[in-house]
C-alpha cells in the first residue's frame, strides 16, 4: 500500500468517523474506540522513540511491536509461519 493510499484511507475513516458520530450522538458509545485509538497512538509513538534511539536493542523492539499486535488481538507467525 502507498502512502498515498494510506493518507485516502485515514481520510476516509475520518469521514466514516464523523458520519457514525452524526448518528450515534451518545458519547459514551465512543468512549471506548477513542480509547482504544490513544492506546495505540501512545504505544507507536513510544515505539517510533525507541527505533530511533540507536541503543536500544533490537529484542526490546521486536518485544514492543508484539505487545502492540498482540493487543490488537492480531497473532504473530514465527519464521516458519507457526502462529506464535
């Protein structure tokens, strides 16, 4: 996926985002998803951090972009394509 192709996406998720918001005025409902959105925001900017400290080992990052998967509920494969 381009960037570009990125950039339409988060375009059009923002767009959905509102729409959903227009007819779902309870804010409560979107407590959670905003939460959950912070969360990851939070746990990439902290990654982006560590990537770029030159010190921190590379088993630290792996570790970090796991928890950040594994939070999403998305399984990991091993080199052999086992999920982990």
């Amino acid at each position: 996926m381009s960037n570009c192709d990125i950039k339409d996406s988060i375009i059009r998720l923002r767009e959905l985002r509102n729409q959903l918001c227009e007819e779902n005025k309870d804010p409560s409902n979107w407590k959670e998803a905003f939460k959950a959105r912070d969360f990851v925001v939070e746990h990439l900017q902290e990654l982006h951090c560590m990537i770029a400290d030159r010190k921190v080992r590379r088993k630290k990052l792996e570790q970090k972009s796991a928890f950040i998967l594994e939070s999403l509920h998305v399984f990991l494969e091993d080199e052999a394509g086992e999920k982990k």
